[in-house]
C-alpha cells in the first residue's frame, strides 16, 4: 500500500469568488494598457480558451466594451493559462 499525502483541501471557489477576481484583473490591466498578464489559471485547456473568447468579446460586463481587452489561452508548465492585456475602447475618451 503506498503512503497517503496528508493535507487540507484548498477553499472551493464559487461564482462571485471568481467574478471578483476577474473584476480585480480587469481593473489593474486599465491601470497599465497594453501590457500582458496571467488573469486566470484554468483546470483545462478548453476552459482556458472559452475565457478568452468572453475577453476578448466582451460576453461578461467585467471585460466590457467588446474588443477593449486582448486574450489568450496557453498551457504553460502544465498550467492552462489566460493571458489578457487592455487596448482600450469605445467608452475610453
């Protein structure tokens, strides 16, 4: 019988755990436009890549007007990852 690792599972995030993070990460990308960032780690690549389609498409009201952020999915390390920078928009005057 192999040895059993102990430890205490990690917190479970919800919805609003999430959409405040993502609230956070959009916010500190309009404070340094152009500039790339890890916004989100996912648990896989095809999650990864759906959040960089509602970034980039502004399809939830954190990462509106469409087209003001850039995204991307990479799995890096092992680690699925969204990469998200800000480029402005409509309502930036």
């Amino acid at each position: 019988m192999s040895e059993l690792n102990w430890e205490e599972p990690p917190r479970a995030t919800n919805y609003v755990d999430r959409v405040g993070k993502q609230a956070e990460a959009a916010a500190q990308l309009r404070e340094r436009p152009g500039e790339w960032a890890v916004v989100l780690v996912c648990e896989s690549s095809s999650v990864a890549s759906s959040m960089a389609y509602a970034i980039r498409n502004g399809t939830r009201s954190t990462w509106t007007p469409a087209g003001s952020f850039e995204a991307k999915a990479r799995t890096k390390e092992g680690e699925h990852r969204v990469y998200a920078r800000y480029v402005g928009g409509e309502s930036d005057e």
